[in-house]
C-alpha cells in the first residue's frame, strides 16, 4: 500500500505542479513567543537569540557532560493532506557553524546524514555562505507521511559534526561543543520553488571590497622548502619515503633551492632509493601498500622511479657499484633498484581502477614506474606505448581497458567499453561531483610526466585534454563574498554528489590542494582561456592569501606542493593580458552548459546563476529527484525536489532500507540512538541495466533516466540523456523564453529534445 500511495503521489504532486499556484500552509518563526505557542513549541537545551538583521532565532546548545547530540525543538506545523509536501528552513548566511541540523517528522528521520539523495537541514559552513543575507534550505517530505493528514510533528536536533574517514563511532561523530546556528523561519509549502512572504526581510549583499595588495614575495615559502631540504640533507638527515626522494630530485632543477648542484642531495638520494630497496626486500608489500605515501596502494614506486628519471645523468657513476642485501649479498645497485620497480610495475598494472581519480594516480604512478625501470633496465617492463595508452585512457581519451597482465594485455574480456569522462570532460562516474571531481592538478601532473625532460614539450593529445578538462570545470565557479566581504569565486559543491560542504572552496583554475600549486595547470597549458582566468584571480587578489592559506599548513605535503610556486607564478605574469574570464562571473554572457552524461546543468541568466544535478545521488533505483542550487541578487536556495523521470523498467524494485547514516555503502556506521527512518520501506523502480548487477547494488545505470522534466519557479528544464528523440508539450497560457538566446515560446508548445541534448526555458511574463 505505502508503495502505491508513493509512486501516485509523486505523480499527482508533479502534475499539479504544472497547473497550481504554490502556497504555504504553515510556518513558525522561532524565537517569537506568539508564534512558537500556538505551535505547541517544546524545547530542550536551547535558546532565544537576536540573529541577522536583528531577527530573532533559536539556537541549539551543546549539552552537559559534552555529547554528540545537543539540544532539540518540537513544534507542529499543518500540512496538506492531498498534494507533495516540502519543508524550508530560514538561515542566515553569515554564520559560521560546524554543527548539524537534522529534521524528524513523526519521530522518525528525514533524510541521511551522510551522502544520501535527501539530505539534512544543515552540515555546517566553513565560511560564510551568503554574507548579509538569508538563505533558504529545501527538503521533500514523503508523501506517505503526509497523506490523510492535517498536521505533522516535526523535530529539530542538533549533532557535532561528522568526519567521513572516521571508522569507529567516536572517529566518525564528534562532540557538539559550541551552540548550533540559528533557526529562523520554517515552513511548509507544496510546491519545489520556495518564494518566501513579502514581510520576509533578506538582507543586503554587502558591497564587494577588495583586500590590500600583498608584496610579491616568495622569500617565506623558498625558506620553508629549504628549511626542509636542510633537515632532509644535514649531518643527521635521511631520506625515510620515495615523496622525500621526489622532493629532492624535483628541488635539484631548481636554481634557488639548496638541492641544486649539490653532490651531497645526489649522494643522499642514493642511499634513499638504497633504503627503499632495503625495506622492500625486507617486506615486499611495500610494493601494494606503501603508508608513507598519501594513496599507499595506488602508488607503487612511481615517485621513486622519477627520482631515478630526474636524476639519472648524476645517478650514472653510482649505478654498477655494489650494496649489499638484506641476505648479505652483493648485488649491483642497478639491478636491485631494477627489480624494486619492476615490482611496482606489475602491482599498478594489475591495480588499474575504472573510478577516474583513482585510474589517474594509479596509471601516473605506472607511468613514472615504468619509465624509470625501463632506463636501468630496458629489458624490463611494459613497452612504452602501453604505459601511454593507460594514460591515454585515464584521461578519459581512450576507452578504459582495465588491468593488465605482466606482458601489458588486458585481462578483462569486456574491457574497452566505456570512457572514464564524458564527452565533455566531466568524470564519469555517478553524477557531478564537487571536490572529487576537480581533476585538473591530476592531469596537469600526468601531462608534465610525459615531457622528455623538464620545460620540453609533452604529449599534445594529453595537453589538449587538459585544455577541455579546464574549460568543463570552469563552468562550476560562481562568485560571491568571503568573511571580509572580499570578491571571490567558489566551487559549486551544493550539486556534488560526494559532497556535504558549503560553500566550496575559493577556485579559480583549479581547487586548491595540500600537494600542489594553485597555478599548476595553467601553467601547463599556457593558452589564453585559462590564463586569462588565472588573471582575474591576480585582478581580485586572491591568489596571494590562497598561497597564505596553503602556507598555514604545515605538512610535508603542502610543503612539497609550495615547489613550483614561484617559477610559475613567474611564467603566467609574463603573459600577454586575456580577456578571458570565469564563465559565471558578473557581466560575462548568459549561457547554458550541460552534460547529460552526468545529469547536470549550469545556467547564467543576467544576474542569476541555476545549477542543478537531475541525476541526482540514485544508486540503487530512480528516486524522482533533483538537486538545485539558485543564486540571485536577492537571495540563494539549496533545494531537493520532485521531477518527472522517464526510463527504462527492468520490472524490479528497491526497497530504501532503514538508514538514517549513509545513503551508500549499506548505511555506514551504525548509531546508537535507535531512531527510524522515515524513508524505510519506500519503493522506488530499478532502470533497466546489466544482468550482472543485482537488486539493491550500487550501479550508475540503477537509477539513470533517459529524459528529466523539472518545473522549478520561472526555468522549465528538459534534458535528454538517451539516444533517442523525446518530446514535450509547455504549460498553457505560459509564454517562456528559451534560453541563451531568448526566443519565445507560446504556452503549448510541443518541442523536441534531440538525443543527448537540453532544453532550458524560463518564463517570458
């Protein structure tokens, strides 16, 4: 019966969205004693505050003793009986909070706190996400909590923050030590687009200001890096891991560092790359699972092995001397670090993964592996074309084939079927993701690791991808302010399908990273699209205090990834001025990107920016929702909708178990606080997809639709992501504007959607 009630009610919500007005049903204001009595507002551990713009709020207080979970709200609010029922919350956005808010309606849990297609009310701002202004957070309500009713009791608590890489309870849940956000306003409204009441006060964007010019030093960070070669190279220094090893060689081609002719780092190295050998000998998993290195099984010996590259002419004289084993033996030097590489080889060979991260780092590290085993020993390894194919194929330029067998043949039957990117450069994966999907810095990295030497060109097919991949990202940065109302532009992240923060971090051409410079790519690429890019970062100022944000910490990582700052720094304020800017940035055109291989849109309309996932975190079966983050002059909204989704049916179902952790990985983590997911029991269609995948696995093709149809407030979105022709009829007596070029069509309308192509239309009056 539930999964009846389900599927018609989501139809019957969808078709009235097309014909009906929207209207509230309910809301209260929090911290207003009028409207939490009437209510019935109980609280626990919480208080009144006077919030942004004076506004009064509640907030939720950390407990004693200090527990994971902190204070609580209750209050009942109307519904309608009969029709798709959302819930908004009021936040200002100028907090900074690393708290929780999750949302239960009847006690039981509305949504997942980790990576769940529904999601929470809040997981906290870094940063301020919308300085000066309200924003607005959008959840759906199962219409099986709703139907037949008049009211449903809702509950607001608060938790500490959450750390994904966390393996035990207490890894994984913090403590709640500081009080939540505030709460302002929540709603009830049955209709996806929330147009908040005319008394609703919004705030104002504070007017941008630019931070002070900062010397162009790089004095600080050439004295870091040596401090570090310094220690690595003194009376009492030794080199403990490959990444120190690559440090070093890298350090040596650098006129400034105190690496660079320097007999003593060459003789230094030496004795580390001895070391690796010797520790390999003595546990030759070092080969698969190397924990000194950041990916300890995608790794092998690649950054050794380029150390052996970078250094191989000074390396010559000490390669026929003779060290001895862990067994007591003798034994050449060029052939024991020989057989250390080679066994880094054939482990990466066999390890290559089709998640497009992972393939990169394991098929650079192949590379970089190879190459070096090949120069002390040309007998030895996979032939050099076969190593470029894999990256080839890592970038997404070839089909992915899959591991390889000692003599670098594909040991998958069904190899070559799929590229690991979209056509338009996006990784192919799920949907859009935020921050695992800036892949840049990844392919910047392997294009330098196909140049014969430094500063010679490398591979052009590899280059020009990278170009692509520059472009396809630089769609996915919008602008807005930072804590001292600075201009900035930030990576969009609200959309990703892995990610959980907001706002994203201030990106330019690529997101900033421990291990890498900020400039790294265009650096490589050095054409006018992304330098021009990189100067609007120089133009707003924000490329000096990244480089300070990167310098506060102290890892060895940042400290390897600071290397190369100052010399491409120096190459890219050499060139020609571009006019070239982000896509998003105010005054640029209007324009519509999308990728119906990953189910995503970007929209620029004048001063609005519209991004959406409508393929949105379904990994087990179509869920009939999207993703949409809506920023205006006025105000922003994070929203989880309904759409329409046409597919394939393979005849079978998924039935949403009862987590209320993780929406993948069965669930994750378990808590101990027994409380029920109110989306427990839920049917939802499995699409039509390979035999070998089962009911309830995690599969791109489980819940992927050929055609979305989404109304959201004035935009009508159609995207067809098959390869056949689809059609659609507009709204009556709505005349829209199709959009980037703005010709009107008549209410009506039957249009057609090409095969892998996207309609964006948007309300012309």
């Amino acid at each position: 019966m539930k999964s009846i009630l389900t599927m018609l009610g989501i139809a019957a919500a969808l078709l009235a969205a097309w014909s009906a007005r929207a209207a509230i049903y309910d809301a209260i204001q929090f911290g207003e004693p009028g409207s939490e009595k009437s209510h019935g507002l109980e609280s626990d551990d919480s208080e009144v505050i006077r919030g942004g713009l004076d506004e009064p709020a509640r907030i939720l207080l950390p407990r004693a003793p200090a527990s994971w979970q902190g204070g609580s709200v209750k209050f009942k609010l109307r519904v309608n009986p009969n029709r798709q029922n959302y819930v908004t919350l009021k936040l200002w956005g100028g907090d900074v909070n690393e708290n929780l808010l999750i949302l239960h309606a009847d006690g039981r849990q509305v949504g997942y706190r980790s990576r769940g297609d529904i999601g929470l009310l809040d997981y906290g701002s870094p940063e301020p996400a919308v300085p000066g202004r309200f924003y607005y957070v959008t959840l759906p309500l199962p219409m099986s909590a709703t139907y037949r009713r008049e009211r449903v009791e809702f509950e607001i608590v608060s938790t500490g923050r959450i750390w994904e890489p966390g393996r035990t309870f207490e890894q994984y849940q913090k403590k709640m030590l500081t009080p939540s956000r505030g709460l302002y306003r929540f709603y009830v409204h049955d209709h996806s687009y929330f147009k908040p009441p005319a008394e609703d006060r919004q705030g104002v964007r504070p007017e941008p200001v630019l931070p002070p010019p900062q010397p162009e030093s790089f004095e600080a960070l050439k004295e870091r890096v040596n401090r570090e070669l310094d220690r690595l190279l003194g009376p009492d220094g030794r080199f403990t891991n490959q990444m120190q090893l690559l440090m070093a060689a890298e350090a040596a081609g650098l006129e400034w560092s105190r690496a660079c002719r320097n007999p003593e780092a060459v003789r230094r190295i030496v004795a580390g790359l001895d070391n690796c050998y010797l520790r390999w000998r003595e546990d030759p998993s070092l080969a698969s699972d190397d924990r000194s290195a950041v990916y300890p099984a995608w790794t092998g010996f690649g950054p050794a092995a380029e150390a052996v590259r970078l250094l191989h002419k000074d390396l010559g004289p000490y390669l026929d001397e003779e060290l001895r084993g862990p067994d007591g033996q003798p034994v050449r030097r060029r052939k024991a670090w020989a057989d250390m590489l080679e066994a880094g080889v054939r482990h990466l060979a066999a390890s290559r993964s089709r998640h497009p991260k992972q393939s990169m780092i394991v098929d650079l590290n192949l590379y970089r592996n190879n190459r070096g085993l090949r120069l002390l020993d040309p007998s030895k390894g996979l032939p050099p074309e076969v190593v470029l194919g894999c990256l080839y194929e890592s970038v997404g330029l070839e089909p992915w084939s899959g591991p390889l067998d000692g003599k670098g043949k594909p040991v998958l039957k069904s190899g070559g079927s799929d590229r690991l990117f979209t056509a338009k450069r996006l990784p192919k994966e799920f949907g859009y993701d935020g921050n695992d999907g800036e892949l840049p810095a990844l392919a910047a990295a392997i294009y330098q690791a196909t140049r014969p030497e430094p500063g010679k060109p490398g591979d052009e097919r590899i280059l020009g991808v990278l170009r692509e991949m520059i472009r396809a990202r630089s769609f996915f940065r919008y602008p807005a302010l930072n804590l001292a109302h600075n201009p900035v532009m930030r990576l969009e992240t609200v959309i990703g399908w892995r990610d959980m923060q907001f706002p994203g971090d201030v990106t330019y051409v690529q997101r900033p990273e421990s291990g890498a410079s900020v400039l790294q790519a265009a650096a490589a690429v050095l054409e006018p699209y992304s330098t021009g890019i990189v100067q609007q970062m120089f133009g707003e100022r924000q490329f000096f205090p990244s480089l300070d944000r990167q310098m506060e910490d102290r890892e060895f990582r940042t400290t390897f990834g600071l290397l190369h700052v100052p010399e491409h720094y120096r190459l890219l304020t050499a060139q020609p001025a571009s006019s070239s800017r982000l896509p998003m940035s105010e005054g640029q055109p209007d324009f519509v990107f999308s990728d119906e291989e990953s189910g995503v849109l970007a929209v620029k309309y004048g001063s609005e920016i519209l991004y959406a996932s409508l393929y949105w975190r379904a990994p087990h079966a179509v869920n009939f929702l999207a993703r949409i983050h809506h920023v205006t002059p006025v105000l922003e909204r994070l929203a989880t909708v309904r759409q329409e989704v046409e597919f394939q049916p393979s005849g079978r179902i998924f039935v949403r178990p009862g987590w209320t952790n993780s929406g993948v990985g069965a669930g994750g983590l378990n808590y101990p606080d027994n409380v029920r997911s109110i989306h427990a029991g839920e049917t939802l269609p499995i699409a039509r997809l390979p035999k070998t995948a089962g009911t309830g696995q995690e599969n791109p093709l489980a819940g992927r639709g050929d055609f979305y149809k989404l109304l959201y407030g004035p935009y009508l979105f159609a995207m067809n992501a098959s390869s056949r022709e689809f059609t659609f009829t507009t709204p009556k007596n709505i005349v829209y504007k199709r959009l980037p070029d703005g010709g009107e069509i008549a209410g009506g309308t039957v249009l057609k959607v090409a095969p892998m192509s996207t309609v964006v239309l948007r309300r012309a009056r």
